[in-house]
C-alpha cells in the first residue's frame, strides 16, 4: 500500500522533471535551420540574459537557433520586463539583457558593476515591432487616421465613429454612428509606452501625457495584447493598438505620414527607424534611437516599437565576450531577423541598420 | 501494588526520544509560521518606506501623495470583495444547507464532491472562463439594467461594451469562494448536535424553523469564520481579477461601466514586471495596505466569533 503511493509520487516528480528538461531545451521551437549566419568556430559556454517581454517569443525563437548551430552553447532568457532585466544586467546579474527603452543618462552615468572596470553598456537595436492601430466595425474594413484624430479618440473626446474628424480623413466611407470603444493595456508595458510616445509627440495638443508604460486615461482595458485583442474582437465598435502579429480578425487603419497613409508593414515600420536620428551624445557604438514620430519619410510608419540587446562594452571575461558577440551577431542577422519576422512578424533591421549594427557589436570585446 | 509503582514513576519521567523530536519539530512549526508572518511584514514595511517618503511625481500616474495612489487600489479591493461576498454568502449557506438537511445521502455526497472539486480549480481558468464566457453571456443583462435601472447610483452607464466590469469579476471572485465557504458551512452545519434539532421538530417546528431556532444559531460563528475565511481568499485573489476586470485608478461605485477600481493583487500582477524604482516600492506600499485590510478582516472575524460564543448553542 505505501510502496504504491510512493510509486505515484515518484512517477509525478519524473514526469514534471522530463517536462521541466524539455521545455529547458528550446530544440523544440520552429526554428531555423539556418546555420548559415553560424559563426565558422562554434561558439561554447552559456550566457544568461533577461528583460522586454515584447522579445520573449523573438528570443525564444532565436535562442532555438542559435543553439542548434552552436550545441555547445547554451542562452538562457528571462522575460522578466526590461526594468527588471536593465537593472539585473547593471548590477552584474545577467550579461546581457532585453530592454524596450535605450539606457538613460542617469544609468549610463552609474557603474555597470557586470562590465569591466569603466565599462559602460551599449544599446544595440534588435526587434522592431510595429504597433497596429486595429479597430472592429462592422461594414467599414479600411479606415485613414492621422494622430490628433487617434489622440481624441483614446483621450475620449471623439465618441462616435461618425464623428467629423474621422470622416475628413475617410472621404467615400459610410460611417455607423457607432459609439467608439477604445481598448487599452492594463498591465504596464512598452507598446502603450510607444504608442503613447508616439501620441504626444505627433499630436500634442490632443495628447498632452509623457510617453507613459500606463495608459493615462480612463476607459476600456485588458491585459497582455491577447487581452487587448480578444476584447476589441468582443465589442462592437471597438479600437485598440497592439502589436501588429496579434490583431486577428480585426481590422487595421493606416496613418498619415506627411500627406499620405501608410499602412504598417515591417519595411515601413524599419523605414522609420532609418529615418530617426540617434540619441545625441552617447559612444560611437552605442545605437540608441530617437523614433522620429513625427516624420514625413516616404513609406515609414511612425508607430513602432523598437527594442534593443543591451550589452557591455567590455567584459571582464574575454569567454563571455565573445559569446555575447556570436549571439548578438546571429540575432541581428538577417538570417535571425527572418526566424524572428517569421514567429512572432517583427520587421527585419534593414540593409543599412544591419551594418551599422555589425559595426557596434565587433566593437564589444 | 509494590511491584509495579516504581514502574510506573519510571515511566513517567522518561522522555523518549520519538516524543522530544515530534515535540521540538511541532515548537518549531509553530515558531516558523510567526516568524514568516514577521519577515513578510519588515520586508513590507522597509520596501514601502521609499514610496512615503518620496516626490509623488515619481509615482504611477504622479497622483497627489502615494495615498491617493493607494486609496482606489484599497478600495476597489474591498468593493469587490464585498460585492463577492454579498453573492457568495447566500449561495453557499443554501448548497451547505442542501447537502445536510435537505438533500438525500447519495445526491449530497455527489454534490459535496463536485463542489471540493470546483476548489480545485486554477484561477487562472476562472479567470479565461470570465472573460470567454460569462463577460459575453451577462452583457444583455448589464445592458438592460443600465437601460431600465440607470436612475440607481449603482447601475449608472455607459454599460461598459464587453462586460468586463467590477460585477463581472466579482461573480467570479463568488465562483472561487464558494467552494470554501460551502465545504466549511457543510461542516458546521453537520456538528448541530441531533438532540436539538430534534427537540425543535417534536415542538412542532417545520424543517424551516428547525434550521432557523437550532441549526443556524449553532453554526452562527462558524459561518463566520467561513465567511472571513472566503473574504480572504476574494481580497487577495490575483489572476482572476486581472485578466477579467477593465481597471482604471478610481474610486467609483458603478457596477457596469469601463472604469472599474482595480484590486491592489491584480495591480501589482499587471505593473510589477515593467516597474522600476520608485514605483516598485508604491506597489509594495499596496501591498503593504492589502496586508493590514487582511489582518483588520481576520481580527474582526475572531471578534465577531469570540462575542458570539455565548449563544451559539455549544457550551
């Protein structure tokens, strides 16, 4: 009698430790067999990083590929939220992390005790995720916003979707008198953190808030962009801006830039980030953007999210070092970059990203 | 006589080994759950110092002082446990009631198991539940009330359009306390002792008066305490709440409307991943709020049960 309860108790701790083992082993994800962007020397030993949950599926996807080229080597990542990752890479815990937001002045300025002695860490740009304005509407399956129009719509001010400024942008579009619902985040993120960013600088007067990771105002809200997305497709008249590879069934506006609309699309969303300028007075090798919101580049959407590999400059150990460069090296590929459009639909860097990107990660040493 | 007396004075002084170690071990638990209770309370209190102290701009949403941060959080707390309560309580004294009094032995026992069964229930599936079926189903019936009822403080519009509101998660929050309240409820019910009842029926008591003169006023503390015990479990319930309620930082009595008061579980749930500095130590400020509502509601549970004593029908 005893022995057979332990006999269960045993089978449950093998089978949850299997389990555990297997999810531990990316080799299961639908990764990659691109081995080609593989440095020519393996890489071995194990990095540990953690941060942005916007990259967790990217790197997951990543980290799957970058192992099975490298089987000596192992990349762990958490999702633990950039703050949380930037201030465990700061203090030396992890040697690399995930951030949605570039470091500030006040971090650069502090020691980075995981770097060697005076180093500082670098942003390098790996995802772009472009956000989707997404709206469900019965009848009316394309839709022209500009961003004061947007602004007015999620600060409340517009509540109808036959409202006049709505209709100044969509000539020859019927419009239901509706009540709008806008829909967004209730949990603290880096897409209302853009999205708000890209509000207040496109649309001040509308949109007088900081870029916020908390939606400023009241209104309809759910959690992660699943949440979001499942409670714009609930109801009627509905609006939301979430990260493009979760709208669904819902339909997406397109944005003024300049005098035209842009739809999102990734070569547009990495068209913006060629068009911003960098963050002014940082290192040579450090490539953190300032989004240009407000941009009239031809085919550049303005509404991205752009998140970075925060790495050393210096490592104290030559090992890691090298570890860090073939994995950001991989991530930034265009080989990685496809695997992660592939996943989870970011846009690929573009071609001269790319090198600018290959420059700042051979400086790492 | 002789014989065996200096036996049994032996016996008596000798301690053996098995009982001092069960003893100490028992000492032990005893002292290890005072001194968790105490570890979680310093790490409150010292982590939540910075918040107090701080520029309020520094905070989330830059309210006035860190109370005004906290007061919506506290309050949408109570509100929706409250609001769980007040469904909760009723149910489960009936389904308690059912299975002890009213409901033959075998169709009891089956419903006992079901309901044990619904305790073990993830949240988090409660939580999907909420959102996929019951926001879509009660939404006609939001929409209805706000129309007909509207002119009532509570039921005030615009009915929020996809019935994510602090009623929506307070019948789920009812759905996850039921189970304990019932079980316990169920328990208590059954210790009335039979002489009472029995007495109440050989008066010419109904079934209905019987449970009302005996059975009730027994298991007044227990229920009570049942009470207390799923009033904890709704305070702090984390899950759930976040992935069904629409929150928004208000104080607001409206059951049906978009802008709902958040719960301080489900307030930390969804910022603490992308919170840094300051705002962490706000959110264990809450936290530390949380802490003292739950400790007020068990002193108050052991107030209410101590006064009540005297008349519950066991002494």
């Amino acid at each position: 009698m005893n022995l057979k309860r332990y006999g269960v108790a045993v089978a449950i701790l093998a089978t949850a430790a299997i389990s555990l083992t297997a999810c531990a082993s990316n080799e299961a994800a639908p990764a990659a067999t691109s081995t080609s962007s593989a440095t020519s020397t393996p890489a071995t030993g194990t990095l540990n990083g953690s941060g942005s949950s916007a990259q967790a599926n990217a790197e997951t996807a990543w980290v799957a590929g970058f192992q099975e080229a490298n089987p000596a080597a192992t990349i762990n990542y958490a999702s633990v939220g950039s703050g949380a990752g930037v201030a465990a890479f700061i203090s030396g815990g992890m040697q690399f992390a995930g951030s949605d937001a570039a470091l500030t002045d006040a971090q650069l300025a502090g020691t980075f005790t995981g770097c060697a002695a005076g180093a500082k860490g670098i942003d390098i740009p790996n995802y772009i995720a472009p956000i989707a304005v997404a709206f469900n509407l019965k009848g009316v399956k394309t839709l022209n916003l500009d961003a004061t129009t947007i602004a007015n719509i999620f600060n409340g001010k517009i509540k109808t979707w036959n409202d006049p400024a709505i209709a100044a942008d969509n000539p020859g579009v019927t419009l239901p008198a509706t009540a709008i619902v806008p829909v967004h985040r209730s949990d603290s993120s880096g897409t209302t953190n853009n999205f708000t960013d890209y509000l207040a600088k496109a649309a001040p007067a509308a949109w007088p808030q900081a870029a916020n990771n908390v939606f400023p105002y009241p209104g309809e809200a759910a959690a992660q962009n699943a949440g979001v997305a499942s409670a714009a497709e609930a109801a009627e008249g509905s609006i939301a801006y979430l990260e493009a590879s979760n709208t669904g069934t819902l339909s997406v506006a397109k944005l003024k830039v300049g005098s035209t609309y842009v739809a999102y699309t990734p070569k547009a969303a990495a068209a913006v980030v060629d068009a911003s300028p960098l963050v002014a007075s940082r290192e040579a090798n450090d490539l953190a953007f300032n989004i240009d919101r407000t941009t009239t580049a031809k085919g550049a959407y303005p509404l991205v999210l752009v998140s970075y590999f925060i790495a050393c400059q210096k490592y104290t150990d030559p090992a890691v070092a090298s570890l860090v460069k073939a994995y950001a090296s991989y991530v930034t590929s265009p080989a990685g970059q496809q695997v992660a459009a592939k996943s989870v639909n970011s846009a690929p860097l573009s071609a001269s990203l790319t090198a600018k990107v290959a420059t700042s990660i051979a400086s790492i040493k | 006589m002789n014989a065996s007396a200096p036996a049994e004075v032996k016996m008596k002084v000798k301690v053996r080994r098995g009982d001092r170690v069960f003893a100490t071990s028992t000492v032990v638990a005893g002292s290890l759950i005072l001194a968790l209770l105490a570890a979680t309370a310093i790490f409150l209190v010292v982590e939540s110092l910075p918040a107090l102290s701080a520029n309020p701009k520094l905070l989330p949403g830059a309210p006035a002082n860190v109370w005004a941060y906290v007061a919506p959080l506290a309050f949408g707390t109570v509100w929706a446990g409250l609001l769980a309560m007040l469904i909760a309580l009723p149910l489960s004294i009936g389904i308690a009631l059912f299975i002890t009094h009213y409901a033959p032995r075998r169709i009891a026992q089956a419903l006992g198991y079901v309901i044990d069964l619904l305790a073990a229930v993830p949240s988090v599936v409660f939580g999907l539940w909420g959102i996929a079926v019951l926001a879509p189903a009660v939404l006609p019936l939001y929409d209805w009330l706000v129309k007909t009822l509207g002119w009532i403080p509570l039921f005030t519009g615009p009915v929020s359009a996809t019935g994510r509101t602090i009623l929506t998660a307070a019948i789920v929050l009812a759905v996850m306390v039921i189970p304990i309240i019932t079980a316990l409820c169920r328990e208590v019910f059954l210790q009335t002792p039979v002489l009472h009842e029995e007495a109440a029926l050989a008066l010419g008591a109904t079934r209905l008066e019987m449970i009302q003169v005996a059975v009730l006023p027994f298991g007044r503390s227990g229920i009570i305490s049942a009470a207390m015990l799923g009033l904890g479990r709704a305070l702090g319930e984390t899950m759930a709440v976040a992935l069904v309620l629409s929150p928004a930082l208000v104080i607001n009595f409206a059951l049906l409307t978009s802008n709902n008061p958040s719960t301080i579980a489900s307030n930390i749930a969804l910022t603490f991943n992308e919170a840094t500095g300051i705002g962490l130590n706000a959110l264990v400020t809450t936290g530390l709020v949380l802490f003292v509502i739950t400790l007020i509601v068990n002193l108050g549970a052991r107030y209410a049960v101590n006064r009540r004593k005297a008349f519950s029908g066991a002494n």
